[in-house]
C-alpha cells in the first residue's frame, strides 16, 4: 500500500511538472517566436555578438596556440546565428506581441533595415563606415514606421535593446569561458591520468 501511494505521489509531482513546463513553454505562440526571432535576425543581431567574439577567439587561439582546437571546438554552438537569435527571440516576445513583432521585423528586413544592419557589419568588421545617408524614400520609410504603435514602442525600447544585448553578450561570454575553463581541466586530467 505504502508503494502504491508513493507511485500515485510520484505521479503527481511528474504531471504538476509537465503542466508548469508547457505552460511556460506555450506562453508565447510558435508564430509569435518566430516573429521575435525574424526581429532578432533582421536587426542583425547574431552579427552583433559573433563578429566581435571571434574576434576575441581569435586573438586567445594566436596566444594559446595548444589549445586553440579545444577552444574552436567548445566555442562553436555559442558562434551559430541560431544562438544568439534564439535568446534574444525571448526577450523580444516578452516585449512586444505579434503584430508589433511582425511591424518591427518587417521594418529591419526593408531597405532602411538592411542598410543599417550592413553599416553595422561594416562598423564591426573594419572599425569604420561610412556616414548613413537615406535616400527620401528611406526617410519616408522611417518616419512612417517611428509614427506606427510598433515604432513608438520600439523607439522607446532601444535602450533597453541595446542593455539587454550587452547582458546576452557579457553572460555568454561568462559562459564560453567557464566552458573552455572546465574542459580544459578535463583535458588536463586527462593527460596526467594517461
């Protein structure tokens, strides 16, 4: 009886830890994640964070040539575009619902979007680029979308866009090192058990 009980309770706690998981994984429709995460993209934001860090990689893989391999090899899942999208895909549905999502996604893949994103690969790669200049057409474009709800909203979010991006880039950063730091340690053990 004692085993029946402890079954029944056992079950219990699994299905009220189902339940808490999909309700927040469904706290946010599939179609309203993958409009977060087109914003992500659009903004060019993967971009934002790679470009920088493999610049860093590269400089600690020059310095440490014998373990430069394990660093490529830890750090690469952290260095896809499908990384950085999906957690700032998080962010931006706690911040705007679909319909804002879709606008602000829309925006960033139109001319004005791709033209900033371009100058800011340039920025990153290079250190330099060239003064923005919009055509009149872009200028329309950009007043039009700063007069929508989604604009305003967005407009008042980019400083927090942008905290936020530098949180991601500072903790995952924390992360690919504390990473490299524990293989490193397994590989090191490795060897002097060998």
């Amino acid at each position: 009886m004692k085993s029946v009980k402890f079954f029944v309770c056992l079950l219990l706690a699994q299905f009220c830890s189902m339940v808490a998981f999909a309700q927040n994984v469904s706290r946010y429709s599939t179609e309203h994640l993958a409009a977060a995460e087109r914003v992500a993209y659009a903004m060019g934001l993967p971009e934002r964070f790679i470009i920088p860090t493999q610049e860093l990689l590269q400089r600690s893989r020059e310095k440490d040539r014998d373990n430069a391999p394990l660093m490529t090899a830890v750090f690469r899942p952290y260095l896809e575009k499908k990384y950085t999208a999906e957690h700032m895909r998080d962010y931006f549905a706690a911040r705007f619902d679909l319909t804002y999502c879709r606008s602000i996604a829309d925006f960033w893949e139109g001319p004005v979007g791709k033209k900033l994103v371009r100058n800011q690969v340039l920025m990153l790669t290079s250190g330099t680029a060239p003064k923005l200049v919009f055509t009149a057409r872009e200028k329309t474009l950009i007043k039009n979308f700063e007069a929508t709800d989604a604009g305003k909203a967005f407009m008042l979010s980019m400083p927090e866009i942008e905290d936020a991006m530098d949180e991601f880039t500072r903790t995952t950063q924390t992360k690919m090192r504390e990473k490299f730091l524990d293989e490193l340690k397994r590989k090191l053990e490795s060897s002097s058990s060998s």
